[in-house]
C-alpha cells in the first residue's frame, strides 16, 4: 500500500515491488531483531528514513511504533481542539496548557491581513496544517506551531462534467493532504456536494437548481471517472485528475440530492489514502497515487438519512466512526479491510449515563462559574470582538493522561437508578485522540469529556463554553465542526527558514 502524499516515492515503492524486492526485504527483516533493525535506521539520515517507511510493513512498523522520524518535529502528541461555534467567526481553541511542551496560540494574527475579520474559520485539519476560510474568496494553508502561512492560489473555473453546473455552483469541500514524514508538499482536494432539492413549499427553494433533467437525475454518482481539481504544493498549481471507482456507485444523483450537503464531513488521510464522508453517509476512498476510489457503504444500523448520521476521525489503529444515540449512547466502529474489501466493525457500543449522572458533579450553573479541569478554552471571539482580556490559567498540577485514575468514573462504577435517572443534556462529538481510543465529546456546550472506550473511563477536561455565548439565542448556540490538532514543527518558520526537508 502506497503511503506516499506525493506519487514520486510512491512510485519508487511499486517500481521496486513489481522486482520482487520489497518481498525479500520483508523476509529479510522479519530474520532481524527489532531492535537491530531499528538501531540501524535510526543512523539514517531524515530523508532515507523516510523512504524506508515505504519499503515494507516491517519498516514502516518500526519506524513509526520507535518514532524515529523526527519524534521533536512530527505531529506525535495532542495539542489541542480547534472548535467552530454557530455564529462565531473565528475557531476556538480548547487545550490544555503544559509549562512542558511549547504553547500553541489559536488566534492567527499572522496572517497577511492584520485585520481579525480575516482569521475566519478553520475547515479542515492534517497532521498539523489547517486550512481557513478568510471569507475574502483567498483561503490560507498554515502551521499553528511554527506560525507559516501560505495562501492557496484559487482553483480555475470550475465547468463539472454530466452538465449539472447549475446545482454544483459552490458546493465543494476543500480537504488538506499532508504527511510531513513523506514530504513537505501538501495537496488539497476539491470534492463537490450535490445541492439538496428542496420542494416548492421550502424556505430555500430554487426553480432553477430544483428542476434537473430526468436522465441527469439518474446518473450514477459519484460517476466514473470521477474528475476532481486537485492543488499541490510542489507546483503551486490546480489540475484535474481522474478517478476510476471500483466497485458500485453509491446511488443516483436523485438519491444523492436528498441529503443536506452543509453539515461537518470530515476527511481522514490515512496510509495513502483520503477517505471523504460524503452525503448519504457514504464514505469515498480515495487512493492518491493510483487513481482510483471506492465507495464505502455507512455501518450497519446507520441509515442512509438525509442528515448527518455519525462523525468520522483517525485515532491509533485507523479510520473510526462514532455515533450518539439515544442521548447518552455511543457506538463506535472501525474501519477493516479484508479480501480487498473494507468493513465497518463495531468496536464500542454502551450507555454512558452512569458517567454522566455522577453525583458530585455538580449543577451547570456552578460548573460554568469555576474551572472544573485542565482544559481551557482562548476565547480567541472575545478577546478580539470585544476588546476583552481573558484570565487565562496557567497549568500547576494538571497534566494530560490517558491513564484512568481512580477519580474519574465509569458506566460500571456509578450505579444509577433508572426509574429516577433523567439526563437533560445532549452529547455533541468533538473527535478521536490520534494516538489513544479516546473520542472527545462536548455535553450541552458546557464542559469538554475524554471517554476511553476500551477503559469504559470519563475524565473531565474542562468549561468549553465560549464567553458570552449564552447571549446567543438558544436555538443558535452549537458546535458546527471540530478538529483534533496535531502540532508539527516540519516545514518553513514564519521568518522563513526552513526546519528541514526530510
């Protein structure tokens, strides 16, 4: 499998594997201690270790399980969540502050524009880069941690195939491409959603994007080829690809345009490949250096609605869904590949209302008051709309750990009553630790939880709440997409020097 963001060492990989010489590697390799074969690739110099990750499984396992590749400079640890809030401009930033680690800032005050109305809001996440949206039809590629910045040029003119322009007119999503252990290039890809048809008694209805051709409606989709625009970093340059889809479509474009196309839909760059959730809550497996996608059918039990059925991340061993249901439940699936064919596997599936009924946890009124955890929210809105300064703590006991300590609960230690039990709050997904099955939730906007779904354990993180957001109307306060981040010191510092190619 190709792990490569750029189809050059990708291409050396298949160009040796076609000799046979990646199998007598591996078979070589599997006759080598793991500690001698990783004392002898940590002597490699950053880019030959690099390209060892791309020489067999055996490789790349060492590799990244002893963290070879710049364990200083990759993005290995947590930093943070970044937050869009409804009717907030700017991201939030929730983390944790560590006197240990170097702090990340969530305002980008380093843009071009000093201007905070051109900050705007991050729309994707890869392994340290963001993409924003400045609102000024110029969106910027950045790196929190070294504070570079770099515009995107804007795509050319967009003319989509099968002459169905007229409901694809600004419906795409722009996803980040990165894995600074292969490269520095970046890619970002250009995925189009298809309008939802709205009926002539809607708010929103158009005539003119309502009203499609018969035989374009039953079009398959996506279609094949598929033909996306495609940005990349080592050209500074748009093109168009081609994707030939293996495998079933995931519909008609009928079926397609019943699902509301605005909701978060996450990416994941996961081993080569981009996995897209898509509406219909389909998910498109996108393979970069060959050309060619699949569509992976939603998990059993998740119905292929018109809305947003679960959330998509990466955590420790891959590409993950979750879902709430219910109110108080979570089911978790992971995503398998066997015999060439991807399944959806359950991993999680429990009620965490013994967590979330612990006793002493106290009323929202006086949780919002105090700090409850380690966890802060920069309140980046405020401090830059209203002129405000935030108290913002300073880190004395707290640390982070996915260790579960005996003050933190679980469903199998808090017995509750059912008959007497009522939970008025909801859970929201904020997403998966990278690195720990953890996923992150957001109860009613008001505190951040880290559930381990292995340990059955809910540790609190912190108020997440922003200042002033109880202004809003209540019907106006949620979480539109989140993004765990990943601090990666690679790349070009704001001054322009370069921290290394590997």
């Amino acid at each position: 499998m190709d792990h490569c963001v750029e189809g050059d060492t990708g291409g050396d990989c298949k160009a040796e594997a076609e000799r046979g010489t990646v199998a007598t590697t591996a078979d070589l390799s599997a006759l080598l201690p793991e500690d001698v074969l990783a004392d002898v690739l940590r002597r490699l110099a950053p880019r030959d270790l690099a390209a060892s990750r791309c020489v067999c499984k055996a490789w790349l396992a060492v590799v990244d399980a002893r963290r070879l590749l710049r364990t200083q400079l990759l993005p290995l640890w947590l930093g943070g969540i970044f937050i869009n809030f409804h009717n907030y401009g700017i991201t939030e930033f929730f983390a944790r502050p560590s006197k240990s680690r170097p702090s990340i800032s969530g305002q980008h005050d380093y843009l071009p524009h000093t201007d905070t109305e051109s900050w705007g809001e991050i729309t994707d996440h890869c392994n340290g880069l963001l993409l924003v949206d400045n609102y000024e039809e110029v969106d910027y590629v950045l790196n929190p941690a070294t504070r570079w910045v770099a515009p995107l040029t804007p795509p050319p003119t967009l003319v989509p195939n099968m002459g169905m322009d007229r409901f694809l007119r600004d419906s795409y999503r722009k996803y980040l491409l990165y894995d600074p252990a292969i490269s520095l290039h970046y890619m970002v890809f250009m995925i189009p959603y298809l309008y939802a048809r709205h009926e002539p008694s809607d708010l929103h209805y158009d005539r003119y994007i309502a009203q499609l051709d018969p035989i374009l409606e039953q079009c398959e989709w996506p279609p094949s080829p598929f033909i996306l625009h495609v940005f990349s970093s080592r050209t500074g340059q748009w093109e168009e690809r081609s994707f030939v889809r293996d495998g079933e479509a995931a519909g008609t474009v009928a079926d397609i345009r019943h699902s509301w196309p605005y909701d978060q839909h996450n990416a994941v760059y996961w081993r080569g490949a981009l996995y897209v959730h898509c509406q219909t809550n389909f998910v498109m497996r996108i393979s970069v250096s060959d050309g060619r996608y699949q569509v992976i059918q939603p998990p059993v039990g998740i119905k292929r609605k018109h809305y947003l059925q679960f959330y998509l991340g990466k955590s420790k061993n891959g590409v993950y869904c979750a879902k709430i249901h219910k109110r108080s439940c979570l089911r978790v699936w992971i995503l398998t590949e066997t015999s060439n064919q991807m399944e959806w596997v359950l991993k999680h599936d429990d009620d965490l209302l013994g967590c979330l009924l612990k006793p002493n946890r106290g009323s929202r009124r006086d949780y919002q008051r105090q700090n409850c955890g380690p966890w802060l929210l920069q309140n980046i809105n405020a401090e830059c709309n209203m002129n405000d300064t935030m108290e913002q703590l300073v880190e004395d006991i707290f640390e982070w750990s996915s260790d579960v300590s005996t003050d933190e609960n679980s469903p199998g230690d808090n017995a509750y009553d059912e008959t007497e039990a009522t939970y008025y709050e909801y859970l929201d997904i904020l997403g998966f630790h990278p690195y720990k099955e953890i996923i992150f939730l957001s109860e009613s906007i008001t505190r951040g939880l880290a559930y381990d779904f292995n340990s059955l354990n809910v540790k609190v993180l912190g108020n997440l709440q922003p200042a002033r957001y109880d202004e809003e109307l209540p019907n106006e306060r949620f979480i539109t997409s989140s993004f765990p981040y990943t601090p990666c010191w690679l790349g070009q510092t704001v001054d322009g020097n370069d921290l290394g190619d590997p």
